[in-house]
C-alpha cells in the first residue's frame, strides 16, 4: 500500500474542515494566526517573506500583509510557471501587476515583477491543509513548496493552518519538506530538530 491514498484522504478531510468554517469565523481565526506570527522572532528578523495568496478556505494572510508592508518588510509571491516549478516574485505596482494563475491563485506577473533567488528569503509563510505536532505539512498535492522550500536555504519557514487542520501524523516520503514552525490561532508549534 502508498501513502498516497492514505494522503489523499486525509487532505479532503482537511479541506472540508477548513470549508466548514463560517467566513467570519475564518476572518476571526487569520488575524490571530497572522498576530501570532508578527509576535514571532523569525518575523521580528525577517527582511523579505515569501508569502502566499490565500484562495477559498485558506488562511488569510491580509493582516500579516498589510503590517509587514508597514514594516518595511520586502513581500514577495509565489509564480507557477509549469506544472512542477514556481518562483519567488516581487510584484510591481497595480492592478496589472497581478493575474489569476494556477488554480486560480493570484500570482504576480512576470514582466511587471523581480525574480527574487530564493537565499534572499528570509522568512517563508507556508500554506497548509493539514499539520502534525511535528511540524510535517500537508498541501495541496502539486509539491510545489516541498520541491522549492529546500532552495530556501537562509529561510525559516512557518507553515499558517487553522487548528482543525491538525493531524495525529502526517505520512511522508522523501520528498516531503518539514517547516520549523506551525502558527495556529491558538498556538506555535516548533519542530524538534
């Protein structure tokens, strides 16, 4: 038997938890997981975040956003460009520096935006359909964060999920990337090297 049924499973589980969620609950839940990771010390040193768009259920991340903008933090994104690979973007200004891209996620343009290499990221906010206690993430299934957090060598990397996301034990392959961190509204939970 794989594992991949089994995470199949789990990740459907998962996402209809996090879909089970009222809008003004999921709101309320994502301005405290972003207040907690702006109380962390990986924010607190952090230069430039890599960070998602959030899409349906996702943790919200506008807070977290719009308080390291404040902070003069460099906000960089995600950019599919094949069905394997993305890269790290500084989006330019305005609307037309944005696109729906892969699943619908917005994504900055290429050639409005700076390809950013990923040593020059100092902090990475994961997404997340399910977590454990020790800090192994389930995504979406497309491996994108699992094949480019590892470039990501002066990164720490916090993965944002809502409580009811979490699992007993995520299953995984070599491939699968542990985070150093998972922020819940509720707590942080550090994974143990």
């Amino acid at each position: 038997m794989t594992l991949d049924p089994y995470k199949n499973d789990l990740r459907k589980e998962k996402i209809r938890a996090r879909e089970s969620l009222s809008e003004e609950e999921r709101v309320k839940l994502s301005v405290a997981i972003c207040e907690r990771i702006l109380e962390t010390p990986e924010y607190a040193s952090a230069e430039t975040i890599f960070m998602y768009k959030w899409l349906n259920a996702e943790v919200k991340l506008d807070r977290l956003e719009t308080q390291a903008a404040a902070d003069g933090k460099r906000l960089i994104y995600p950019l599919c460009i094949s069905k394997t690979e993305m890269l790290a973007i500084e989006p330019g200004s305005g609307d037309e520096a944005w696109k729906k891209g892969f699943a619908g996620i917005s994504e900055p343009v290429l050639e409005k935006g700076k390809v950013i290499d990923p040593s020059e990221i100092d902090l990475v906010i994961s997404p997340c359909v399910s977590f454990d206690d020790d800090c192994r993430r389930l995504g979406m299934g497309g491996g994108f964060y699992d094949r480019y957090m590892p470039q990501c060598t002066e990164s720490k990397i916090i993965a944002a999920a809502y409580e009811l996301q979490k699992s007993a034990e995520i299953p995984t392959c070599d491939y699968d990337f542990p985070v150093d961190a998972v922020v819940t509204e509720t707590r942080l939970i550090r994974r143990k090297h």
